[in-house]
C-alpha cells in the first residue's frame, strides 16, 4: 500500500495525492449507498456526478464511471410524466462526463466501454414527424419524445465524443469513433465513423481481421 502511495506521489505530486485522499472517504460512502439502492455491486461512479430516476434503473454488477456522469431515468418534464425503463449490463466502463438518459428505454449490454462526452439519449426535444412542434416554441419548453428507444449491444466501444440518436440499435461488438453521429442502427462487428456515422469496416470471423466495406 505504501508502495503504490509514493508511486502516485510521484507520479503525481503532493496536491493531488492530498486531494484524492480527502475525496475518498466521501465517494466510498456515497458509492456503497449508490451501490445498496440500485441493488449493483461494485457500482462506481466519479465526483459531480447527476443521477436521477434511480427507482426506473436496473444496473448489473461491476459498473464503473469517471466524473461528470450524467444517468437520468426522466420520469417528468414540465407537465407529462414518463414510465421509463434504464438497463445496464455488467461490467460496463463510462469515462468523464457522458450524459445518458430515456423518457422510454435504453438499454447497455455486458462490456460495454464509453469513452468521454458520449451522449446517449432516446428522446428529441420537439416532435419532428407527423404532427411536428412548432420551432416557434422554445426547446426547453418543447415535449419530449416517450415513445422512443436505444439498444446498445454487448461489447460495444464507443469512442469519445460519440452521439447515438434515438431509435438506434448497435449491435454486438460494434464500435463508433470518435465524434461519431449513430443516426441509424449499425450491425454487429461493424465499425462506423463520421457525421452522420457511416459504416467503415466490418470483422471478418473467417479471416480474423476488419476489412473495408
């Protein structure tokens, strides 16, 4: 233990090591109440961190988030009430400040790993189909969708910066780079990229390696 203290003195110098330590005893205590309300454990998350709804969530064991973290089951907005449905795997890795929330469902695989500032959401603000909202109306003022959805499968990686819009589906062992806008379900070991996210490559089980499509 000793050891690892002055290797991270080192690394990091006084300052830090000060302010981790008196930050400690606070974010155990906070995560182990975390930890016994949504029934998860080994739940983890990081200072600043907004979660809300925790009574329409279902986390599995071992979940773990950086700081930021922004994890909302919306159950109202101004004046509607929603039912929704948050469920994440096992073992699923979120790094500093991504934002994830559902008027409806969303729903994380097993081993899923979230780089930083990834926003997954199932919901728009405004309606933009049949019976659209008028863009006279101010956005925060806007209905929010309660019909919508997102599924990310088992061993996704989105990488930092990433957007996955409601209505999509990514498949297992999927991954979006960086800055990626997931406007459209993606399928399973295929990577995407861009804005909107086009598919790159895709895993070839035959050969053992990703090939251009």
């Amino acid at each position: 233990m000793f050891g690892r203290t002055l290797s991270f003195f080192e690394e990091n110098g006084g300052f830090i090591l000060f302010s981790t330590l008196c930050s400690r005893p606070v974010s155990l205590l906070r995560n182990r109440m975390l930890s016994s309300k949504l029934k998860a454990p080994k739940f983890r998350v990081g200072p600043r961190a907004y979660l809300r709804g925790l009574s329409c969530m279902t986390v599995g064991r071992d979940f773990s988030a950086g700081e930021g973290l922004w994890l909302e089951a919306i159950t109202r907005y101004g004046e509607d009430r929603f039912t929704p449905h948050l469920v994440i795997g096992n073992h699923v890795r979120i790094s500093h400040w991504s934002h994830i929330a559902c008027t409806h469902s969303v729903t994380i695989g097993d081993h899923v790993l979230m780089g930083s500032k990834v926003t997954v959401i199932d919901h728009n603000h405004g309606l933009f189909g049949n019976s659209a909202t008028s863009p006279a109306i101010p956005p925060a003022q806007r209905p929010l969708d309660r019909d919508r959805f997102v599924k990310i499968g088992n061993n996704v990686w989105l990488g930092d910066g990433v957007v996955v819009c409601p209505g999509v589906t990514m498949g297992e062992g999927s991954v979006a780079g960086a800055n990626a806008v997931v406007t459209a379900d993606v399928a399973p070991f295929t990577l995407v990229a861009g804005v909107p996210a086009r598919p790159i490559r895709r895993y070839d089980t035959v050969k053992g390696t990703w090939v251009k499509v």
